[in-house]
C-alpha cells in the first residue's frame, strides 16, 4: 500500500497545456475515481502517474518519495488497460506469469502467486486456455489478474469496462470493490462513466479540460456539486436547471423564473442581492408531482416507464422528473409539480455553487 500525492502538477505539448495545476491526494488504501467526458485528460493524468508520460512541472510522490524522474518500471505500480492487451498465443498461465519470467522471480514464487490471483479471480479452470477461447469478461480478469501477481504498491486501471456489455460491467465493477477490499491496495481508476465511478469510488476527481473541479466523496459530490458542470455530470438521471433572478435575497433567497414563477430557496447567501441572474438545479427525482401553491404545472412531453419508476420529460422548458412506482401519463397532459425549498441548488453567474442542498 502507499500514499500518492499530485502537488501543482501540469502537462503541455508544446503551447498546448493539456493538464492544469492539479493537486490532489490518493490515501493508504484508498480507491480514486477520475471521471469526465471524453478528452477531459484523465488517461494523460493517469499515463503521468504510471510513468509513461512526462510531466511538465509539478512533483508526483508516492509514500513522499519523488517519482519524477523514476522509470514506469521501477515506480512499484501496475496498470490495467482497456484493451486487456494478453499475449494471444499464451496460456492465461503464461499471461499470468510472464511479468514475474521476465524478472527473474523464482518458479515456485511464480507458480505461487499466478495461483493465488487465478484463485481470487475464479479463473483456476481457465489456466490453460489461450485468450480466445475467453468471454470478455474472463479477459479482463487475467488482465487484472497479470497485475495482481506482480503485488503492486498502487493498481491503475484505465477504463478497463469500456469493451464489455452494461450487465457484464454491473458484474465486473463488484468483482474490483471485492478485490480492492481484499487486498487493502490502492486503486486509481480512470472512467467517462459517472454511475462507475458513483458505485465503485472512496472518493472522486472529476476533471474537466485538464482542471479538477470538484474532489470528494460520491454522496458529497451528488449533494453539494461545486458548479454548474459537477452538477450536470454526477447524477443519473441529470439534473434540471433553471434560469432566474433573485427577488429577495432576505433571509431565505427566492428567485423568480420566467413563466415558471417565484421559487424560495433554503440558501442564505449574502453575496446574492436582488436582480442578480442565478441558476436553479434540483435533480429529476427530487421534484414532487403534486398540486401546490408555490408549483407550477408543465405540459408532458414524453414518458419512460422503468417499472420501478416512470420518467416524464418536459419540453418547455426542457425538465425532467423521476417519480417512483408506475405513473400513467398522456402525451401533452398538464403536470403539476412542486419543489421543496431545500432540494433547489442556486448557482450565480459564474456557474458556482452558493447553496449546498440538504436533499438527500
């Protein structure tokens, strides 16, 4: 197990930087998530770590030693690719024990540690079939595998789930929080998938254009989002937004939305005064289909039935709603909605968060 810090670290091609000024700490046996869209610079942050790519300024350390100017080699780590990248004409044994041959590692600490991590991950009747005679599931498992017997002070996994189908990765996302559980190890995994990293991470990055925006616990994330972009990124269904004003900012802040009405808010923030342009969020399954005073009632578009719940869309504007149970809803019937003052965000001009919801 180790500590790794990233203390102002950057990456540039040429005038082009592509990683910002990034600061963050994994702990002892700690499990990271990197998530953002595509392009936000999570692999290039994550190949920095590993060692396979060069950082421009900044430190890397791992257990406070500098890692910097150490070869990917000699870092102590092991990396879990997308593309499983086994030898197709070896046995999963010789995958397994081929790092460790190359070492010089003695053949009965070999044979040890291969059956070890077969065992672990349930590939013991699969140790002498090549790659192809694999499902894709099985194939990521030796790749995890293949990292696991070299006992890596930190596991990297790059988007290791992107080849398999949505119920092998459900299946496949609890095998690694068991394996991480079991071994204590530091994992630091790279997704653009933010229900992944809600279900699997101790805590999250999420990036944005080489920025880290937000860094914290998936639940603290999803309660409290920094801005408009954490917002909008962590939470499935996505959250609504509203643009308003505020017309009171006394005590609690309401604000008035065009067509839509007056809303009270629970944030006290005296930064806000009256007329100032803000942002109201309130994600789709804390909105209430229920005739209240202070609602408002929107013509539905579409709906989605899930069985355990019903999605209704709205177009104008454009809002959705996530109710339990099997709501029956008509194309173009009037809905009415209410939100509860303390599940609203309020973001100001600048996108940033000046509430932090007590909806849970």
């Amino acid at each position: 197990m180790a500590t790794l810090e990233l203390r102002s670290v950057r990456k540039s091609y040429g005038a082009t930087e592509v990683i910002h000024d990034v600061n963050l700490t994994a702990a002892d046996g700690e499990f990271l998530v990197f998530v953002g869209p595509s392009g936000c610079g999570k692999s290039t942050l994550l190949r920095m770590i590993c060692g396979l790519e060069d950082i421009s300024s900044g430190d890397i350390t791992i257990d406070g030693k500098r890692v910097n100017d150490v070869s990917a080699a000699q870092r102590g780590l092991a990396m879990v690719f997308q593309s499983y990248a086994l030898y197709p004409h070896m046995t999963v044994y010789g995958n397994l024990s081929f790092g460790l041959e190359n070492v010089g590692t003695p053949r009965a600490e070999i044979d040890a540690r291969v059956r070890e991590a077969a065992q672990m991950l349930r590939l013991e009747p699969y140790l002498e079939r090549r790659p192809a005679a694999l499902s894709g599931g099985q194939r990521q498992r030796v790749a995890i595998g293949r990292a696991i017997v070299r006992e890596p002070r930190i596991f990297l996994f790059d988007e290791p789930l992107s080849n398999l189908d949505a119920e092998l990765r459900v299946d496949m996302r609890g095998e690694i929080r068991r394996l991480h559980a079991r071994l204590g190890t530091n994992m630091i995994y790279v997704t653009h998938d933010q229900v992944e990293a809600m279900t699997m991470a101790d805590k999250i990055v999420v990036l944005r254009e080489g920025r880290v925006e937000q860094i914290g616990h998936p639940l603290d994330l999803y309660n409290a989002p920094a801005n408009l972009f954490v917002a909008g990124f962590i939470g499935s269904p996505r959250m609504n937004f509203l643009q308003g004003k505020v017309v009171g900012s006394e005590g609690n802040t309401r604000v008035e939305v065009e067509k839509l009405g007056t809303f009270e808010t629970h944030t006290k923030v005296g930064a806000l005064k009256t007329g100032d342009k803000v942002t109201l969020g309130v994600r789709p399954e804390h909105v209430a289909m229920e005739r209240n005073d202070r609602g408002f009632t929107l013509a539905a578009s579409r709906t989605e039935q899930l069985g355990h719940v019903t999605a209704i869309y709205f177009a104008d504007p454009a809002f959705s709603v996530q109710l339990p149970g099997q709501v029956d809803i008509a194309q173009g019937s009037p809905v009415s909605l209410h939100v509860s003052p303390d599940a609203w965000h309020v973001f100001d001009a600048m996108g940033r968060s000046v509430s932090r919801s007590k909806a849970t």
